[in-house]
C-alpha cells in the first residue's frame, strides 16, 4: 500500500491544512448539532405524549369504590390516535394497534409514571400516566405517538448537516488554494526578480518601501543576498585585475630575456644572466601566485569587501580628535549601513574627505550615513567657506584646489582619489549643493 504524498507546493500544503482544521471542526459542530436536535425532538415527542395523556386524564374520574368512568369527550377520536384507559389492570379503552404496541401498553398499567419506546419497525414513544384516588392508583392513562416523523427529520438533519459541511469544506479548500496563491504571487514574483537580476549583475533592489511587512523582509533579505553576490563578483574581479596586473611586468621579463637569447647566439656568461633574469621573474610570478591565491583562500569563509559605515567613521573622527585637538569634532550619525567595500577601502575614500572639511570647517564636520536601495549614501559636511560655484566638478580634477591661497598644503589630489577609489569600488562620490559650506555626497555598494 502506498504512503499518501504531502502536495508538493506551499500553496497545497496550506490549503490541506486548512481544509483538515475546518473538517475536524465541521464534523464537532455537526456533531454536536444532531445530537441537540435528537435531544429537542425527544423532548418535542415527550412533551406532545404527555399532553395527550393529560388530556385524556381530564375526562377520567375514578369512584371511590375503585372504578373509572370515563366521560366522553367532545372530540372522542383521542382515543384512536394511541390512547388506552385501564382500570386496574384490565384495559377498558384501546385503540386500534398491532400487539406488539397493545401487550407494551398492558405492561405499563399499573407501573406508575414512566416513559417507554417500542423497538419495532414502527417506533413509538408511550407514557403511563396515574388515575390517583387518595394515595392509590386506580387507573392508568397510556398515550402513544409514532416517532417516525420525529426521526425522519433528524435524519434529514444529519444528511443535510453533512452535505452542507461537504460543500463548505470544498469551497474552503477552493478558496483557501486561491487566496493562498494570490498572496504567494509577489513571492515567485520578487524570487523571479531577484533571479533575473543576479544573473544579469544589476544594481537595481527591491527595497522596503511599498511592501507590505511581511513581503518588506523578505525583500530586505534578497537585497541582502543581492549585495552579498555583488560583493563577491566585485572581489573576484579586483582578484583577477590584481593577478593580471602584478604578473604583467615578470611575463614582460620572461619574454623579452627569452626574444634577446633566441635573436642571435651568446656566450656563456651572457646566457647564465639571462637565465638567472628568467628564473628570478619566475620566482616572482610564483610568489605573486600564491600570495593573492593564499588571500582568495583566507576570504573565501566571509563575505569579501563588507563594513560598518558608521564604525569607520567613527575610528577616523577619534583619529583626527587625538591628531588634530584644535580642529572642529567630527560628528557621526547613521543607520548602521553596511557597504560592500573593505574597512582599509572605506577609509581610504572617507579620509580625504574629511581632510578638506577639517581645512574649511568653522565649528563642525558631520558624517551621516543611510541605506538607500541598492547601496549605502554618506554624507559629509562641514560648516566651512564651501566650494565656489565656478568651480563646481572641477574640484575633482588633479591638481585644482577650492582656494589656493588658503594657506593648506593640500596638492589638490585627495579628492580626485577618493572619487576614483569610489568608482572602482562600483560607487561614486557627488559634490551636492548646500547653503552652508561643502557637503560631499558618497554613493558605495551595499554589502
């Protein structure tokens, strides 16, 4: 026999789920439904029985010599619908009834009070009602009512009660599977994204505004991933430009040491040199091969290139606290954004930065960082003269200074290496308009 098979698809598996929590809770609710109903129509039977016996019992009179007269009645045909009057044991009314009904009726003359049901095909509920004279029983009133309508309903109640818990576990289930695809839409959607955009390297995310909470984390969580990929095909690619550029000068060695012996013949001495050239840019290669392959190893258990903006920031602004005490405190705020670059390239970019703002600054330097989707912005500036509108962009070109006649030994190239570092990394840095002094805007890749 084979094992039944969970759906493969979330969308099923929540579905089922649904449809067996409702089921176990329609069947309680059915369940206990029938069971007041049977309960209510027992009581509806009891009660209709006992008004007839009481009835009938109010055109009985018991003599006190022992004997029942019965008056007869305005509408005598009580008696032909399941009534019998006994005096003593000895019936003096019945109706007309099978014998099985006729003998269960003799045997509860003279029992007192009581209920009984008959077993037969035709179920009937009876009810033995005292003729009292004083403290004795003289008589007794048995009424009958057939039962067959009472349990034809309650078994159309629980056919009914069930069929209608069929249709609503099936619509259930339907509605279930619908809403449940519909909100797992924007998942396959957002995972068709994310999918489409690692494979193509782009920089687009999906950010956490618009979403709704739950869809706001799971695209927080793809970005991440997202950034975390990009990282590593940027490391993989600075790996590649290091080893291409530190084995260009030792391949340049080798082939030009290798074209000069095989040009024309030398002598010995001369072939031991070059030989003793060659194996030495060997050597080299060899080194240069195994130091950038030994760091590619030791990074390959952490994401390559990731760092706290704000920790950066914060060690560079107690540097320049313990290295210039006279100048403006840098001020740090932030989100705790993670860039995608190292800390020694974070610092690399932030320290010319906030050079220039230490020339210029009056009273204060801030640094904010913030996530941005896709990547991380910092902000710096400062309080200072700012940067003249004429020289707008020009101020990252080598060699042009803001005011140079400021009295700062700046050669007018730290910024053009920050910018450039920046855009190596995959990011940029902006000079943005401010109306108080310059304010520097650093684009980076999230990490």
């Amino acid at each position: 026999m084979k094992k039944m098979r969970a759906p493969a698809t979330l969308r099923g598996r929540l579905a089922l789920l649904a449809l067996a929590t409702t089921a176990i809770w329609v069947a309680l609710l059915t369940a206990v439904f029938n069971v007041e109903l049977g309960a209510h129509l027992r009581q509806q039977s009891d009660d209709l029985v006992r008004t007839r016996a009481q009835a009938v019992a109010a055109t009985v009179e018991a003599q006190p010599d022992g004997r029942i007269v019965v008056r007869e009645p305005t509408d005598d045909t009580a008696l032909d619908v399941g009534i019998w009057i006994y005096q003593g044991t000895t019936a003096i009314e019945r109706p007309s009834a099978s014998s099985a009904l006729q003998d269960r009726a003799d045997h509860l003359a003279g029992n007192g009070e009581t209920f009984t049901d008959t077993s037969e095909p035709h179920a009937f509920r009876m009810y033995a009602l005292p003729v009292m004279t004083g403290d004795h029983q003289v008589g007794t009133v048995v009424a009958s009512v057939n039962l067959d309508a009472y349990r034809s309903s309650a078994r159309s109640a629980l056919a009914g009660s069930i069929g209608l818990g069929v249709l609503l576990l099936g619509g259930i289930y339907l509605v279930t599977r619908t809403v449940v695809g519909r909100a797992l839409r924007p998942v396959g959607q957002m995972s068709a994204q994310a999918s489409e955009w690692s494979e193509h390297g782009t920089t687009q995310r999906f950010g956490a505004e618009g979403h709704l909470a739950e869809l706001a984390g799971l695209a927080g969580n793809l970005d991440e991933l997202l950034d975390r990929q990009a990282a590593l095909l940027r490391h993989e690619q600075q790996l590649t430009a290091e080893l291409s550029h530190e084995l260009r000068t030792p391949l340049a060695r080798i082939t030009a040491e290798t074209d000069w012996l095989t040009t024309r013949p030398r002598d010995a001495a001369d072939q031991r040199t070059s030989h003793e050239a060659i194996a030495t840019a060997a050597a080299q290669m060899r080194r240069i091969c195994e130091t950038l392959l030994s760091e590619a190893r030791t990074r390959s258990a952490q994401v390559p290139g990731r760092c706290a903006v704000d920790d950066v920031a914060r060690a560079l602004a107690r540097r320049s606290a313990e290295e210039h005490p006279d100048a403006p405190p840098v001020t740090v705020a932030g989100d705790g954004a993670t860039a995608g670059i190292s800390d020694a390239l974070m610092e690399r970019i932030l320290t010319p930065l906030l050079d220039n703002a230490r020339r210029y600054a009056v009273r204060r330097i801030t640094v904010e960082s913030e996530r941005r989707p896709g990547g991380v912005q910092v902000t710096i500036a400062d309080d200072g003269c700012g940067v003249p509108e004429t020289m707008g962009k020009a101020v990252f070109e080598a060699g042009r200074r803001a005011h140079p006649g400021d009295g700062h030994d700046g050669a007018g190239l730290g910024l053009p290496l920050a910018r450039r570092l920046a855009r190596a990394a995959g990011g940029d840095i902006t000079l943005a308009h401010s109306s108080e002094g310059a304010r520097f805007v650093v684009l980076l890749p999230a990490g």
